[in-house]
C-alpha cells in the first residue's frame, strides 16, 4: 500500500443487518488513494456504492477491514475518531438540506455547531456562495431553487469546514444533461480552487471518464472492485476531451468491465 | 391572457356568498315546510336574540371571560404537557415504555366520566373545566409532537452526524423544527377540543360560562337564544382556530403546507 495514502481501504466488507438476514453490500474492497486525486466510483444501482462513501465518510462501521484517513483508522473499537472525520466533507445523494434554514443558513451550519460566531457564518457563507455560483441567493429559501442549485447548496455546505476530502454521492444524479455538463466543468473549477481529494460516485460513466484520475469499476451486489481504469488528460479539461478516442477507449473498457459482470 | 378567477379579486366574496347562501335557505325552509319556531326559529329572531345577549350586563365580563379563560388555560396546560411529554417519550423510549399503558389507558377511557371525578375533587369553578379541557386537548398534541420525533428524516440525520452533531445540536436544529408541523397540526385539533373540554364542563356543573347559558337556555327552552349562545360559540372557536393558524404562519412558514 502505498505510504502517503489521503484515503485507504484495507479488505473491507459491509454487511446490513435488517429483517430478513444479513445484505453483503460490500467485499473486500481494497483502495487507496493519494493526495489531490479524483477518483470516481461506478457501478450499478445497489451495488454499494453509496455504502463505500458512507464508509469512507466514517457514517458507518466495516463489518471487517479498515479505513483509514491520513493513516489514522477512522475506527477503535467501535468508536469513530472524530480528528480524522473532520478533514471530510460529504454531499449526500439527496441534497438533504433543511427546508426551515435559508441557503446561507444551511451553508454555514457545520460553522455554526462548531462555535464560529455569526459574523464569520455569514462571510463564510458568502464566500461559497461566490464559489459555487449562488451569489445573490443568500437569502433564499431552499424550497425556491432549482435541483441543479440545491445541489451547488450542498456542495457549498459540504466545503464548509474546509474539508481536505471532499465525498460526492450522485451529486448530479438528478440533473438534465446541458445542467450536468455546466456542473462538470464549474465543479473542475471549485476543485482546483479549493485543492482536495474527491471520491465521486456517479452512474454515467462518461460524467466519470470525464472528470476523474481514477475510475473505479463496481460489480453488481455484493460489491467488489471489477476495474481501476487511470484516465491520462490532465485536469482542469474542456468538453472537446470527449471527442478524443483515448477518451472513448476508457469508456469502452469500463462499460465492458461493468457488462461482463452484469451477463454472468 | 387568462381570466383571473374572482375569488382571487375579493378572497372573501366565496365565504360572504356561502353565509347569505345558508341564511336565505334557512329562512326559506322554514316558510316552505311550515317549521315550528320551537324547532327552528328564524334567522330574524335569532339574530335579534343575539343582539341583546351581547348587550347583557354579565355576557362579555363574565360568560365569555370565563369560557375564553378555561379554554385558554386548558389548552395551554395540555401544549406544555404535550409538548414536554412528546419529546421526553421520543427521546427517552424507556420511559415511553414505562408510561405508555398508564397514558393508554387515560386515552381510550370515556373521558366524560372523568369530570364528575374532576369536579368532586376540584369544586364547581373554573379548575375542573380547565383541567378536562387539558386532558382532551393533551392527547393530539402529545401524540403528533411523538410521530414528528420519530418521523425525522434519516438524510438530516445523516447529515448533521456528518458534520459531528451532538444529540442537543441535533435536537436543536433539526428535530425541533421537523416536529414543529406536526405540533402545530396537534394545536389545530387541540384547540377545538380545549373548547369542547370547557363548554361540556360547563353544561356539567357551574353558574358561570357560555356552556351555562346554553344549558339555562336549554331548560326554558328558550331557542331563539341557544341558537345565539351557539352562534357565539361558533365564532369563539373559530378566531381561536384563526389563532392557531397565525402561529402557524409564523412558526413554519418554510413549510410546504403553506405554499
Ligand atoms: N441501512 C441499510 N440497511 C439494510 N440494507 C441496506 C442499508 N443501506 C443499504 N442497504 C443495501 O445495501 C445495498 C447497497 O446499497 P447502496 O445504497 O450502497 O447502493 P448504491 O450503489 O448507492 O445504489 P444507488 O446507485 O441506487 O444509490 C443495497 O442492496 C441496499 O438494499
Ligand atoms: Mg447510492
């Protein structure tokens, strides 16, 4: 494993437990992943793949292995390492955000519950509004806005604290395409602005070929890792990439990857 | 461009139309099926009935003032005890648990025949309708704010847990506001209730209260004025219930209920 790893899973499996039996949604699952990188996670629906996120985000236990930020296991002995959680944010699948807050008052949460005073919420806020193109939105309820801005509220929430990991579940999941496009490249911009490592979970693989270093290829339920396809283009890219055979090729192997599977 | 609809000129035209709509049918079914005035007195005579109730020396400084004070006493006891209770049970099931049957049981009980116990230990004046006006409104408001503890969504949880929320900074962002609908929905039911609580108490027992003048009304079967009496109750309960949406208004006007 590689020793400057940002984020590392060690054989991880997850297990639900619900009514009926035991759900593997995860098996040995081994990554790591290094500073600045942008790896993006592909796979069917209910392959796990909000599970690994939610792993990675420490918001669950493993059944078995470890995950490890910066080195520190998030997990002793069933107790979550709040030091090493901090350095994370997340976008959830849903935007989650609170209906009864305004936008800049669902963005400074996280500042606010740890202790910030007023005066540095609302700056702070106005500062991500600014970066993830709400400006002038401050005030709005979140009810008013678009799917495609409830996301960039959730984004800027999820930036809040700083994160040097920054967790995407299907952040666009919901979005017409021209939107997903737009969002792509505003969200290559925010990264570099703010320079973190970011795990995406996406299922179109092209949104993944595009915007990743890194694709991570899924297999159906439980999930195991079927394919790591690196993607060569440096970072920030323009949509002509997409024109590119290189392009087309990566998308070729992960798709056949994914089917392989998929006809067993 | 499209014709705006008329209600959305006058709000109140609708409302006006439907009140002059119920009086000209009252009138006329009287004069068509030849009613006894015993059974259903006319309009006229109920509302000139009503004029001098509202004149009467006692009626405002002591009937309504009585009523409006059970019904707001009540009501507010059964709001604190609800709301404290709710929480408590949904934050603690050990001791929802442990209290449950005991609450079942005051639930499913006719709670009538509590109020012949209510008045024995509590006297013929205000505190035994106030009480049985609590206890009737407690349950809606108790029960709601217990199913918004427990219907707080699993994503906002996640996401406070997210960002390392303590149980108080959980309740105190998010649990108090998801259960705010429903404690307001407990209120709209519990405020009618409060006023069913006080007006039975009165017929019970006392000399004092709107319920009281119905009640001596009823036993000179005077109905020109129970109908007044009624009236005045009706409009009684219904600012109250104008109250209640005001708090409403201002306590969840994020909600999607008021869009
Ligand atoms: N809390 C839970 N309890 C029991 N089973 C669960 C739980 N959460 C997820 N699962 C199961 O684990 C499997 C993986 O779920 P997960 O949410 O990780 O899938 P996913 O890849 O994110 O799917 P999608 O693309 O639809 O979001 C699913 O089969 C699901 O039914
Ligand atoms: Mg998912």
């Amino acid at each position: 494993m590689n020793a400057s790893a940002e984020l590392a899973l060690h054989e991880v499996s997850k297990e639900y437990l619900s009514a009926n039996g035991t759900v593997q949604a995860l098996r040995d699952v081994s990554l790591s992943i290094v500073r600045g990188e942008f790896v993006a996670i592909i796979g069917a629906s209910g392959c796990g793949k909000t599970t690994l996120l939610r792993l990675l985000a420490g918001l669950i236990a493993p059944t078995r292995g470890e995950v490890k930020v910066r080195e520190h296991s998030l997990w002793h002995s069933g107790k979550r390492d709040t030091g090493a959680a901090e350095m994370i944010g997340m976008v959830f699948q849903d935007a989650n955000l609170f209906p009864w807050y305004t936008v800049e008052e669902n963005i400074y949460l996280p500042l606010m519950l740890q202790g910030a005073t007023r005066q540095q919420c609302l700056e702070k806020a106005r500062e991500l509004c600014h970066l993830v193109g709400l400006a002038g939105f401050e005030r709005s309820h979140t009810a008013e806005l678009s799917g495609g801005m409830r996301q960039r509220v959730a984004i800027a929430r999820a930036l809040c604290l700083k994160p040097s990991i920054l967790l995407m579940d299907e952040p666009f999941g919901s979005l017409d395409a021209m939107t997903r496009e737009r969002m792509n490249l505003e969200l290559q911009t925010m990264i570099a602005t703010i320079n973190a490592t970011v795990v995406l979970v996406t299922h179109s693989i092209t949104e993944a070929v595009f915007l990743a270093d890194r694709v991570v290829a899924l297999s159906p339920r439980p999930g195991e890792i079927r394919a790591i396809q690196p993607i060569e283009f440096p970072r920030e890219r323009k949509l002509e990439v997409q024109a590119d055979p290189r392009f087309n090729l990566a998308v070729q192997a992960l798709r056949q990857a994914l089917c392989v599977e998929g006809e067993k | 461009m499209t014709k705006p609809e008329i209600g959305a000129i006058y709000p109140a035209l609708p409302a006006i139309f439907t009140v002059a709509a119920t009086l000209i049918i009252w009138k006329i079914s009287i004069l068509f099926f030849d009613i006894s005035p015993f059974i259903l007195p006319p309009p006229e005579t109920v509302f000139e009935r009503l004029w001098i109730l509202l004149r009467e020396r006692n009626f405002w400084s002591v009937h309504v003032v009585t009523t409006l004070w059970e019904i707001l006493a009540g009501f507010f006891l059964a709001l604190v005890a609800g709301l404290t209770t709710g929480v408590l049970f949904g934050k603690l099931p050990w001791l929802e648990r442990a209290l449950k049957p005991a609450l079942l049981t005051l639930q499913v009980v006719p709670k009538i025949t509590l109020l012949p116990i209510l008045i024995i230990w509590t006297g013929f004046g205000m505190t035994s309708k106030i009480i049985f006006a609590a206890i009737l409104s407690f349950f809606p408001i108790m029960l709601n704010v217990l199913l918004g503890l427990k219907s707080v969504s699993p994503g906002h949880q996640e996401v406070m847990r997210a960002f390392h929320a303590g149980r108080w900074s959980m309740f105190r962002f998010v649990e108090l506001y998801s259960v705010l609908p429903y404690l307001i929905a407990g209120m709209e039911v519990g405020i009618v209730f409060a006023v069913i609580g006080a007006i039975v108490g009165e017929y019970l027992s006392g000399s004092e209260g709107l319920g009281y003048l119905a009640v001596i009304a009823l036993g000179s079967l005077d109905m020109p004025r129970l109908f007044a009496v009624l009236i005045v109750l009706t409009l009684l309960s219904y600012a109250l219930a104008m109250l209640v949406h005001c708090v409403k208004q201002v306590l969840i006007p994020w909600h999607d209920s008021m869009r």
